[in-house]
C-alpha cells in the first residue's frame, strides 16, 4: 500500500473488494440523491463554514491531545489519549452528526432517523435534531435499551422518539434493520443518519471524512508536543468503526505509523459468544455493503456478542476490512475481560472512566511491547457514564 491515501483506497465506491450498495430498489433513489450530491455538499463555502462553527463553539473542538504519563510509565513508552470524550454528548459520535444533519439540511430532508447500540449515536443524533428542530426517531435493540439506560433517558429527554427493535439478538444489527425498513417506508421526506463507515456507498466515504478531524487535528498536537506530525502507532476499538477511521485518516498513506484495530471477541473468539469479525469474518453482504461478515456455512448472521453495545456489531466497516485483509492494519481481539481490566487500570492510573468500546483499545497496551522512544496515539472514542451499571456490577462496587 505505498503512497496510498484514503483518498484513492476509495474507488467507485470500494475499498479493494469491499463497500458498494447493495440496496433495495425502493432506496436507489435516496442512495442516488446522496451520491450526486454529498461532495459538492461538504466541498460548499456554505456548509464548511458552519460545520468548522459548530464543531468549535457546539461540539468544543478541537479536543485535547493528553500526554497520560502514569500509562507512559506503566508501559515503559509514549502514550499521547486522542480525547474524543471530552466532545459534547461525551463521544465522537458528534462529529459525524454535525456533518450530515447539515447535508440532510442542504437536501430538504424533514425527518431524521438513526440506529444505535451504546446510545452515543443516538444521542449525537437526538441532539443535532434539537439543535435544528427536526423530528428525530431512533431505532435500539431491546437489550441495548436495558443495558444503556442513561443514553436511551437522554435521547427522550432531547425529544427523540426511541424504538425498541425486538428481533434477532435485539442489538445493533437489529435497530439497523429496523431504521432501514422505516427508509424504505418514508423515502421522500427521510433522512437516515447512519452512526458509522458502514452501510450503502456513500455512507462509509461521507462518515470517513467527517471523523477525520480527529486525525487532521493530531497532526498539528503531535507536532506541537513531539516535534513530528505523525505517531508510531494509532490504536482505537472497532465495531463498525467511524471513530478508527477518523484516527487513521491522515496516516493510512504513511507506512511508518503502525494502525492497531481493537475488535471485541466478547468471551473467545471460539466461544460463540463474540463479535470477533475480522478474525473470523467472511466475505458477505450486510446493510448495504459487501464486507467482512460473521456467517455461517449458509450465509446467514451469526448473532455478535460483546459487553460493549457498541461493538457487538456482526460485520465491519469496509475500510477496515481492507485495512486488515491488506495487513495495512494490525489486528487485536480483546475479551470482556481485557477491556473491563484496562477499564479499570485507566481509571485509577489517569482519573479517566472510559467508555467500554474505549477501553478495547487501551486493552491493546497488554498485547503489543513498544519501544520506550516510540509515541503511541490511543483514540479514546467515548466516556464511560453510559456503561457505569455495568463497572459497578463487574467490579462489585455496589
């Protein structure tokens, strides 16, 4: 992958062999209409000009670079925490939310859905449609709604409408095709904010590049606090993955950074209780998009499992699945366990509680030995508020 950027990975709508739109024929029209028009969108004086405000004076970006020095010590290397949790709604799930509530603006689009799993989406959502008064319905599995109950109370609160979908394993894969069915009924005045780089071309590109501030601002930190634009390693959780690619936009052309993917392999990989798909993923087609998919011999779904709702996804984004298949990416399946031991270790170590997908990639720090001259970027994706009944079940603190 010399000299490759993003930019030309993206082809005709693939990454390599993954991506495309593999749709229903009653959506070819809203893919069609996105497709013709979310560049020159984004690409506007217009749009830029009130996206860079609200990211600044709404959102509170840019978000602080933190050297995490008792980590750095414990490890015996540089490690620098890319702090997407300090974002309004407490996620990096906003960035991508301010960019297409604007694009749904721009198409004359009246009514928004979304689909999530640990909630964060769902509210970056509900809130960018309280921010510009437009109806907002968010669809949730059933067991997400139990375990992330914090969020699902926010999202009402902010006025949202919050669906329970009640099929299958009554997760993120469910409220996805739930909010699909709810497109395919409401085609002309719906907008379908999808929370990350998956789904129909072309949601992955669009997703992609709004999540790359993360990245573009690391350059400048990095070179302000380590005289070099660029890490040795930038490490973040995946599950479809809109926060990864955000963290490794600027740097997939530059071979010297090493990208480490934290996928969540719930209780094994072998134990059939797992969202492990890049390891034991196969070429498929989910939610529009062809891509590493966790099936059986028949194609069909096996059912993820993770502690953390937002991993507990049973495809992956595109990108990544060509990051991994390349070898561009280094790949790390991290348990329950691990996660909820790095969880912890963070907590006490740099008085951060981080969300349970975050903490799947601090888990990467026990897998992987980094020389003490190296400078490791960790993407701390969420904040843990969400997932506090699970620490305080887990670690017996009630």
């Amino acid at each position: 992958m010399n000299n490759i950027t993003i930019q030309n990975l993206y082809k005709d709508g693939y990454y390599g062999q993954f991506g495309g739109a593999y749709i229903p024929e009653l959506l070819h029209s809203n893919i069609e209409e996105l497709k013709q028009n979310y560049l020159d969108i984004i690409d506007s004086d217009e749009f830029q000009k009130e996206f860079k405000s609200l990211l600044k004076d709404y959102v509170g970006r840019p978000t602080p670079l933190y050297f995490a020095k008792r980590l750095s010590q414990q490890y015996n290397t540089n490690i620098f925490l890319k702090r997407e949790d300090l974002n309004h709604t407490g996620a990096h799930k906003i960035n991508n939310t301010i960019g297409q509530i604007l694009v749904a603006k721009h198409l004359g689009k009246s009514r928004i859905i979304a689909e999530t799993g640990a909630g964060q989406h769902g509210v970056a959502t509900a809130t960018v449609c309280a921010l510009m008064n437009l109806e907002c319905i968010i669809y949730m599995g059933e067991i997400d709604i139990a375990r992330q109950a914090p969020n699902v109370a926010k999202m009402k609160m902010l006025g949202a409408t919050v669906v329970p979908a009640t099929s299958g394993s009554k997760t993120l894969k469910d409220a996805t095709n739930e909010a699909i069915r709810d497109w395919i009924n409401h085609p002309e005045n719906t907008y379908y904010i999808i929370g990350s780089v998956v789904g129909p071309d072309p949601y992955p590109d669009m997703v992609a590049r709004f999540q790359s501030i993360i990245s573009i601002e690391m350059e400048s930190q990095l070179l302000e606090k380590t005289n070099r634009n660029y890490p040795d390693h930038i490490i973040a959780c995946v599950g479809g993955g809109s926060n990864a690619a955000g963290a490794f936009y600027q740097f997939i052309g530059n071979e010297k950074v090493t990208l480490h993917v934290a996928e969540a392999s719930g209780k094994g990989i072998e134990s059939g209780e797992t969202a492990a798909t890049g390891a034991i993923g196969t070429l498929g087609v989910i939610h529009g998009s062809r891509t590493l998919l966790m099936q059986d011999e028949n194609g069909q779904i096996i059912e993820p499992y993770s502690i953390s709702a937002g991993l507990d996804y049973p495809g992956i984004g595109p990108l990544h699945a060509e990051l991994i298949c390349s070898k561009r990416a280094t790949l790390h399946s991290i348990s329950d366990d691990e996660a909820l031991i790095s969880a912890l270790n963070i907590t006490k170590k740099e008085g951060i509680i981080p969300a349970l997908e975050s903490s799947h990639a601090l888990a990467v720090l026990n897998k992987t030995t980094f020389s003490p001259s190296e400078n490791v970027v960790i993407n701390l994706s969420g904040r843990g508020d969400k997932d506090m009944a699970t620490y305080l079940n887990q670690f017996n603190l009630i």
